[in-house]
C-alpha cells in the first residue's frame, strides 16, 4: 500500500461499538506511512480512549469544537484545508443522519461540512438501523452529495443478530484509501491531447502492389 506514504488522512472515529476496528486501522495507515490527525466525536470517547488513539496513530486527537488550546486557529477550517482524505469511521446511523441534513453540532460534523475534501464513510450499525427506511434516504442523498462508501458487509453483529451493516475491515479501508491516492497520482500523470478544426484523410503516398498479369511486385509513389 506504497500510495499511503506521506498521505493526510484526517480519521473521524463515531460512536459505535466497531469503534475498536478503527484502532487497526489507524495502525495500518500509520505503517503505511501516512499522516494521521484524528476527531473523537462525544460518544466515540465510550469506546475507545483518545489515549490509545493518540498513540497508535502519533498525531493529535480533537474533539471540542469550543477549544480553547486553539484559539488562533480554528480547527474546524484548518483540518479540514490540512487533509488530503477524510475518513468516518465507524459511521454511525446518528452520524449518517446529521451529514444528510447538514447538521453541524459538533467539530467532526462541521469540519465535514467545511471540506471540500474527498469523504469515505465506513458505516456499521445494527441491521434493523441499516435497512431503515430514514437511513436509506439519508444514504442516497450522502451519495447525490459525493461521499463515498465503503462497507457495509454482511455477517455476525456484536449486537448477536446477522445480516447487514458489519462495518468492513480495517484492511478492506485501509486498501481502498491506498486505490484512492492511486487513482489521483494517475489521474494527475495523464495528459488529454485536444485537437479543434476538421480532421483531413490521410493518404499512404507509398504502396505496395502485386501486378496481377506479369506477377512482379513492387512500391508505387503517389504525388
Ligand atoms: C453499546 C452501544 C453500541 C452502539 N453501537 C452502535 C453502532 O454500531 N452503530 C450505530 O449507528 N450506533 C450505535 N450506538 C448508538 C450511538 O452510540 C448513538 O447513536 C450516538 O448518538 C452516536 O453518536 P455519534 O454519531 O456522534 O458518534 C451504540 C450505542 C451503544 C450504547
């Protein structure tokens, strides 16, 4: 996963119970060489601690969108300009709900907001929340507004039911994130040749003939 190497990726960490999936993950972008800055929303911090976030991924950890620390800077603009990616992961149904109305009542939902930085969503939620009719709207119109969707998969939930709505894993992520640097360093290398004005046929001025009575072969130029 070369195209990881020197990469920002600022990780948004929801709360849900596969919140310590996005520890792994954070382990693996940060082996790969990428940057990582992470946003614990309020609940995430039930899950998992900004402690252990904090090491894993050897950056900085936010949260308050009201942060004194900073007071220069605002985080939710600078984090936002500093990313090259954004990832939400978990996406809880909670989360999915307020970024399809535009909801910005905390630093995670208003960076996400402020960013016209490419947005993977990982969701991960019970099945019955999955295939909600409100979820489903919401997911259609996160899509009609660009961000892309990794995940769900299908099997065993925490919650001991089974069907969709698995978050996908941490090498699954880490693996799309890595096919999306690549697409961009390509996307960046090709060049569109344009041509404008009408196109002219081409004649071979040299041909080579068969002389059908006498058999002898031989090129023939035209002027
Ligand atoms: C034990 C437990 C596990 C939860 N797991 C999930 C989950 O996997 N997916 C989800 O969407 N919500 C889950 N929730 C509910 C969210 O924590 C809740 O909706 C919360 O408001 C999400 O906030 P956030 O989107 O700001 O992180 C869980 C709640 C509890 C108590």
């Amino acid at each position: 996963m070369k195209n990881l190497n020197n990469k920002k990726i600022l990780f948004i960490i929801c709360g849900g119970i596969s919140a310590y999936k996005s520890l792994e993950t954070i382990r693996l972008l940060k082996k790969n060489g990428a940057e990582i800055k992470t946003i614990l929303t309020s609940s995430a911090k039930e899950f998992v601690t900004p402690l252990s976030v904090a090491s894993l991924s050897q950056g900085k950890v936010y949260s308050d969108l009201f942060s004194l620390e900073n007071e220069t800077e605002m985080d939710h603009i600078s984090l936002s300009r500093w990313a090259d990616v954004i990832v939400v992961s978990p996406t809880t149904a909670n989360t999915i709900s307020k970024l399809a109305q535009g909801t910005t009542d905390d630093l995670a939902s208003t960076v996400i907001l402020a960013s016209n930085k490419q947005i993977y969503l990982t969701p991960a939620m019970n099945v019955r929340m999955w295939e909600h009719k409100s979820t489903k709207i919401n997911l259609k119109k996160l899509k009609d507004f660009g961000y892309k969707l990794i995940g769900p998969e299908t099997g065993d939930m925490a919650c001991g039911e089974y069907g969709e709505g698995k978050m996908s894993e941490p090498l699954k992520i880490a693996d799309k994130l890595n096919q999306f640097f690549l697409n961009q360093s390509q996307n960046k290398k090709f060049k569109a040749l344009v041509t404008a004005g009408p196109t002219n046929e081409y004649i071979d001025p040299v041909r080579f003939i068969t002389n059908k009575s006498s058999g002898k072969q031989g090129y023939v130029f035209y002027d």
